[in-house]
C-alpha cells in the first residue's frame, strides 16, 4: 500500500493540523475533518484506508462514536479513536461501534505512527505460521480464510482484534502464550502498555461468552493466557 | 513531549506554544460551569502535546472531578490554579 490515505476527525484545529503535520512528514496523506458529518461526507468521498477519529467532536455534531457506527454499517476501514485519559475505553472498544484500536490524548508521536502502521498491517492480512484454514474446538469454529466465527452455527461478531487474539490462542490451544507472543502475533511492534491487551482479551471473552460459549482466553498467572473451549 | 516528535511537528508546536496557552487561559476564564466539562475534556488532552504537562494534568483532574460532581465552590480556585500554571509557562518561554 503505497502512501495510505488517512482520514483525520478532529475538532481541536491545532491538534488536528499538528496530527496532519506528523503524519504527512511520515510519508502517509491525509484528509482532514472537523466534525461528524464532514467526516462522513469525506469518507464516502475519498474512501481513505484508515480513519483517526477523535470521540468527542464538540456539542454540535455527532460524536466519533456514532461516526463509527455509521461507517460500520457497509465498510470495514480500519478505525483508531482518539480517546482522553478517563474515558471508559472498555465501552468505547466495546458495544458494537467496532474500532480496532485506541490512542489517549496527549498522544505521542511514535505511538500513534506505530498504531496505525500496525493497524494497517493487519488489514492486509495476518502473518500465518499454520496452513491450517479452520480451527474446531468444543463447538467453536474459526475460519482463518474468511475471519469469521461460529459458536455451535451461530456467527459471532469480533473485531478484527479480538479475532486474531482468538486465531493465535486456538491455533495453539494446548500452549500458554505469553502476553509478549500475544502482542507479537496480533500487533506487531508495540508500544502500548499491557491494559491495552486486557482490554481487548476482556471484550473478546465478553463477546464469546454473551454467545454461550467459554471464556476462551483463561489466564495464566504470572505468564501468559491459553486457549479454553 | 516536544522533544519526542519528529522536526517539522517540532516546528509546528513551537509556531503555536504561544497562542494556544493565552488562548486556552481566555477561554477557561471565560467558560461558564455548564461549558467547563467540554473545555476541560479538550484542554486535558491537548495542552500536553504543546509542552504544558502541569496545566493539561490539571485539566484533566478538573475534568474527571466535574464528571464525579465536585464541589462547584472549588471551581474557579481549580481553574485559576490552571490559568496560573499556564501563565507561568508562558514567563518562561517570553
């Protein structure tokens, strides 16, 4: 993917520009919105390859979340919220507004080129290190071709986190991977901190058992997580 | 946090450091009880970024303490103390 588009929803215009600047000088192009509706508007215009979406946009204007909604409905674009310390990240990862990562404000430079790398990298595919296409356990059924899961022939809706954290735990179900493989496997480079991954295992075993099935991830005290059907 | 971004982001923040500290001093000033959660919640994570950690810190305590129903008598010492920590930034840069 040369030179990804990124679509830049902010209200604040100093950090708007000052985020353009950054990403621009990083070899990415950008498009900038302020508000919800011009973001929608710019996003069905220019279909930009990833969308940093700030979740409060101001009074008047929907916010980030419901922009996101709104996208979800007929496309998967990669999304990354731009969230403040104190905001509940479990509700905004979670409920259904399907983004697939965040960034707390003031963010740093590096961190959110490194994000948004990794996000766009898993958009392009998962690195496989199995031929295997389907993974069965205990009525949960996972295919890695078309990145859907079946919960005894019910789909469950994942994100696209929550789904290659799944893939690599059921692909080595009887392995403890540890919270570094974990990372490895589904971002890459990282350089969050490890409330990011508990976040993302939280809502992924939320989602699995809200469907009737187990935790699937059950932790391993002082060394990781493993598989559980 | 300044020194953590790439050079033309540098010189970006430093053509702004300025503006956006009177700026955000006017508008909490200014900003009424209602329009203080709002602002905070900006301010909390943008005033960082210009290389103003205290004052941003404080905003966001401010915020998270509005979202928690404080006091509304602590109020304006809490946005003062904010205001003055941002004028302080500003002696040291002029």
């Amino acid at each position: 993917m040369n030179q990804p588009l990124v679509l830049v929803v902010e209200d604040d215009p100093d950090l708007r520009e000052l985020m353009t600047v950054t990403l621009t000088n990083s070899g990415y192009r950008t498009l900038e919105a302020s508000n919800g509706e011009s973001a929608l508007e710019k996003f069905h215009t220019h279909a930009p390859h990833l969308v940093l979406l700030d979740i409060s946009l101001g009074p008047h204007t929907i916010d980030g979340l419901e922009v996101c909604r709104r996208i979800r409905r007929d496309s998967d674009v990669p999304i990354v919220f731009l969230t403040t310390h104190g905001e509940d990240i479990d509700q905004i990862i979670g409920f259904s507004t399907g983004a697939d990562d965040y960034l707390t404000k003031p963010v740093n430079h590096r961190l959110l080129l490194a994000r948004l790398a990794a996000v766009l990298r898993r958009q392009e595919g998962p690195r496989r290190t199995t031929e295997a296409t389907r993974i069965g356990h205990g009525g949960i059924d996972i295919d890695l071709n078309a990145r859907t899961v079946t919960l005894n022939d019910q789909l469950v809706d994942l994100t696209r986190i929550q789904f290659d954290l799944l893939a690599a735990m059921a692909e080595n179900p009887t392995r403890v991977l540890t919270r570094e493989q974990l990372v490895e496997r589904v971002w890459g480079e990282w350089y969050g901190n490890d409330h990011h991954l508990d976040v993302h295992l939280s809502r992924l075993r939320h989602r699995v058992t809200a469907a009737g099935g187990p935790r699937v991830a059950h932790a391993v005290r002082g060394v990781g997580f493993r598989f559980t059907s | 946090m300044i020194d953590d971004v790439a050079p033309q982001a540098a010189d970006f923040i430093s053509s702004r450091r300025e503006a956006v500290a009177r700026t955000a001093a006017q508008e909490l000033r200014q900003a009424s009880m209602t329009e203080l959660p709002a602002l905070t919640h900006r301010l909390a994570g943008k005033l960082g970024v210009f290389g103003y950690e205290s004052a941003g810190d404080a905003a966001r305590r401010l915020m998270l303490d509005l979202q928690d129903g404080v006091d509304e008598s602590q109020v304006p010492g809490r946005v003062a103390d904010i205001v003055a920590l941002l004028d302080a930034d500003l002696r040291e840069v002029s």
